[in-house]
C-alpha cells in the first residue's frame, strides 16, 4: 500500500488521544467547531493534479465570498445555526487560495463572522503557492487572523517542477517563507511529493536538504497517485510515462522519515512532521471523526454519523447557492461497521495509534506478528505502527478489522 497521497493541496492533510473509537464520535446536534473552505481558482492545472479546480489567471474572490456567504445562509435556515460561536479551526485549501488575493480572507471573517474567530488557541490555515504568495497576500492574510500558512512546494529543482506542471521556480519556496516570515507568521508547513517518475528528472536527497535548510516548524510529505483522468494518467496509460518502480517509492517514503524525524521533526501522522508541540490542529478533526463544515465547491461536512458533499464544479455549485438550493451533491450514513472501520484507518494512520482495551485479546497476538516484522512498536497503553508500517496501512487494517468483526458477531 502507498502513503495517502496528496499532488497540491488538500482538506486532509494535519492527534486525537488514542484514535477515535465509537464513544468518541460527537452526535449529529453538535454544532462545527471546524471549517474547511475550498477555494478553486488555479492559475494552471499540475499534470497530476484531479483536484476540483477552475483554471484561470484570475480568481474572482468577489464572487467566491458571496457564493460561500450564500451557502452558510442556506445551511442556517434550513437546520439552525451550523457553525459553533465559537470556532477552533479554519483551513483555506484549493485550488490555489493565494490566487484570491490580499482581501479575500479579510472577506472570509465577515462571512463566517469576526466574533467566532476569537479563541486562545484558535488556528486559522490557507494554503499558498509560492508564485503568488506575494508580499501584498502575505500582509492581507495575517491582517484577516490568518495565523498557519501551507505553501506547495513540491520540489526546489527547476526539471522536475517544469515536469510537474508547477508554475514557481526553484527559488519559489525559499522566498515564499521569507515573504511570510516577514509580515509575522512563524506557523509555516511545506508540502514535498515523493515518489515521481525517472523521467521528472528528480534528486530526492537534494529536496530533502532544501526542505531541512528553511527550518520550518511543520512539513508535510505525500507520495504522488496516478489518476486515470489526469494527463499524467494518461500518459500512463498510453506508455509514454513509466510510474515509479515501488521499490523505489518505498526507499524515498523511508528516507524522507528517517531524515526528519532524525532532523528533530515527530512523524504524528503517516505523512505529517512537526517540531515538539506544533502539531497542526485542523485534520485531528478529521482524524477524530468529529464534526466540520465543508464550504465551497467539492467541499465535504461531516455531522456524526452522517458524511454530504457539495457539488464537485465551480459553476455548477454558484448557480445552486445563486438559485437558493443548498448546494449538496450527495451523503452517506455510516453504519457501525463503517465507522469501526474508519476508525481503525485514521487511528492506524497517528502514532497514537491503538489502546489494547478497545481491542479484542485476539488482537495482542497479531500486534507481536507485526512487531516483529518491524511494522509496529508498543505505547504505554498499546500500539502504533512504524514507518514500515504504514507502508502497510491498508493490509493491516483490513486484517485486524477481521478479527474484531468476528469478536463482536453473534455466537
């Protein structure tokens, strides 16, 4: 299995105590406490990317603001209030948010309404690009309460940044967390993909480097997906581009964790970094099945035990909102052995990990399997897996989903 991959940007991408088991889950009637708002504007679409993106020059953060303004309007008077008065955290992900400008997060607080945005420890994240995260955006953003910045990099090496389809050169990266730290923000994440092929022309080791010189305090690592729709699936599959040999998807997944986490960084999460205490705080919502709010186009909400998206394009979403129809495109209810599963999943994904008192007696000896084929290491109250490990993710869960799913059936 391969390392949850993420190409640009990304809703999930950022511990809960212990995973979440069922107690954990929050009912229906609790208000958000989360945001995710999706902004779909990108300047030009990376050759991997199947994210749901407008391609345009220019963003229209006018009529973005209103079409957001109108959906949470709709949302309210149809259930009641759908966000807490208080929120804990905000992420601005796309599509490319630092297309937007220097006022639409200015324009974003009046939307969700300045008073929420005010606790101690509340996190606020947008992701940026580095070619147009200007000086302008930066001072905008941290004006709004912008206090977390995401920037892309993906690479620092001009062939295989070329070979992706991403519009900043090698410099982009380092300049870009200038410009932020400039204007206040210490709160910075990088983004790096791993596992591109021979023919982007790519030096891993080199790119590690760069990531490790600018100090950050977060970095976050995702292997590449071939998507059959996009042009590098196609490529594919017209054999014009060989995907990267596993072997050596393996090695840069592995090299890329030994050399953080022997930099200082905690791997928290299969493809998440930190320094001591700076964890990202918005994906442990995710992580925890708790409750969110998705707005904006392809946007998805949770409110335990029910999962609805928006609808997936642009226009198709503005239109709905400008019509006075909440703008969803579908839902899912997840059931008991849904819910068991995913928790597994996102719990396995943590070094957290699992409490062996949420696990049948069965499960104790398959933990010593896997400890020693080096996939997993003990916890004070039961396990996580290793880097190994989670090279594994979707095997394992499925094998210990097995054994607690005959644990719980009737005799």
């Amino acid at each position: 299995m391969r390392p949850a991959a993420r190409g640009c940007g990304s809703d999930v991408a950022e511990s809960g105590s212990n995973g979440p088991a069922s107690s954990d889950i929050q009912p229906a009637d609790v208000p958000a406490r989360s945001v995710y708002v999706h902004a779909p504007f990108c300047a030009s679409r990376c050759l991997y990317c199947d994210f749901s993106v407008t391609v345009s020059p220019i963003a229209d953060h006018t009529a973005w603001l209103e079409a957001l303004a109108g959906e949470l309007s709709l949302l309210d008077h149809a259930s009641g209030p759908c966000l807490s008065s208080t929120l804990e955290t905000i992420y601005v992900g796309g599509g490319t948010p630092s297309l937007l400008g220097a006022e639409a997060m200015v324009g974003l607080a009046r939307v969700l309404g300045p008073g929420r945005l005010q606790g101690s420890d509340f996190e606020w994240t947008a992701e940026a690009n580095p070619e147009s995260f200007s000086r302008e955006v930066a001072g905008g953003w941290i004006r709004a309460g912008v206090n977390r910045i995401s920037l892309g990099a993906q690479s620092f090496q001009e062939t295989p940044l070329k070979w992706m389809g991403r519009l900043h050169g090698p410099g982009g990266p380092a300049t870009a967390v200038q410009r932020a730290r400039n204007v206040g923000f210490e709160n910075i994440n990088l983004d790096l993909i791993f596992g591109l092929p021979a023919e982007a022309g790519r030096d891993w080791k080199t790119d590690l480097e760069a990531a490790l010189a600018l100090e950050l305090p977060h970095l976050s690592l995702y292997g590449l997906t071939i998507e059959p729709g996009t042009p590098l699936g196609r490529a594919v599959a017209e054999g014009r581009v060989s995907p990267v040999e596993e072997s050596r998807y393996r090695e840069e997944f592995l090299e890329a964790s030994e050399g953080f986490r022997d930099a200082g960084y905690r791997q928290y999460e299969l493809s998440n970094f930190c320094l001591p205490g700076l964890e990202a705080r918005h994906n442990q919502v995710y992580w925890n099945l708790h409750p969110y709010l998705g707005l904006g186009n392809a946007a998805h909400s949770f409110q335990p035990p029910v999962r609805r998206w928006n609808l997936r394009g642009w226009e198709d979403y503005q239109q709905s909102v400008a019509k006075g129809r909440i703008p969803t495109a579908g839902s899912e209810t997840l059931g008991p052995a849904e819910t068991r599963l995913e928790a597994l999943w996102l719990a396995l994904r943590t070094d957290d990990g699992l409490r062996f008192d949420l696990l049948p007696e069965e499960a104790k000896a398959l933990f010593q399997r896997w400890s020693d084929q080096g996939w997993a290491v003990p916890t004070s109250e039961g396990f996580h897996l290793t880097p190994e490990g989670w090279l594994l993710l979707d095997q394992l869960v499925v094998e210990l989903d097995g054994i607690r799913e005959v644990h719980s059936s009737p005799s």
